[in-house]
C-alpha cells in the first residue's frame, strides 16, 4: 500500500511555503502554465493557498479522473510532493495536528 499526500488536506498537514523567493503579485507558475495564489500570512511567511496540481511521476489524479486534479490538485506521494514543491521553489512544510 502507497502512502500518498493530498493536495486537497494541504492546509491541515503539509503545505508548501515561499522559501523567500519573491513571487510577483502573490501568484506562482508552474511549469505547466497553472497559477497558484500566494499569501502572507500572521506569521509573517508566505504560503500558497490553492492545492497544488503539477504533474510528477508517482503523483495521480483521485479515480484517475482528470476532472478530479482540475477541482482538487493531484495525489503525491511524499517524495513526488517534495519533488513538486521543490521545481517551484518552494519548501515542504509540515505542521503535525498535535503541535500547539
């Protein structure tokens, strides 16, 4: 069995955050011509907020349904979403449930 992350749980336990790299207007491209919104947050560090939907091997769409990443982003497994983050620039964080 697979350990996948998804992009759609992005906001409770994995995001990706700017590694400090200035991104214009608070938006990001990907190689792939897909937009993703940044903002900055209380903390004072910039986090992207749409669920991230970049194709890498090792990442699918839910039911392999094509309309499933265009409404939700992609399924990653660990290494695919740190691969993903990473050719955007930016970092994978991760904040477990239990910390305060």
């Amino acid at each position: 069995m697979r350990t996948v992350i998804s992009a759609t749980v992005i906001a409770a336990v994995v995001a990706c955050g700017c590694d400090g790299r200035d991104s214009r207007d608070g938006l990001l491209r990907d190689a792939d011509g897909k937009t993703y919104v940044l903002r900055d947050m209380l903390d004072g560090r910039r986090w992207m907020t749409d669920n991230l939907n970049l194709a890498r091997p090792d990442s699918y769409c839910y039911g392999d349904s094509p309309s499933e990443c265009s409404r939700f982003g992609r399924l990653y497994t660990w290494a695919s979403a740190a691969e993903a983050c990473r050719l955007l620039g930016l970092a994978l964080a991760v904040r477990c449930i239990n910390e305060s």
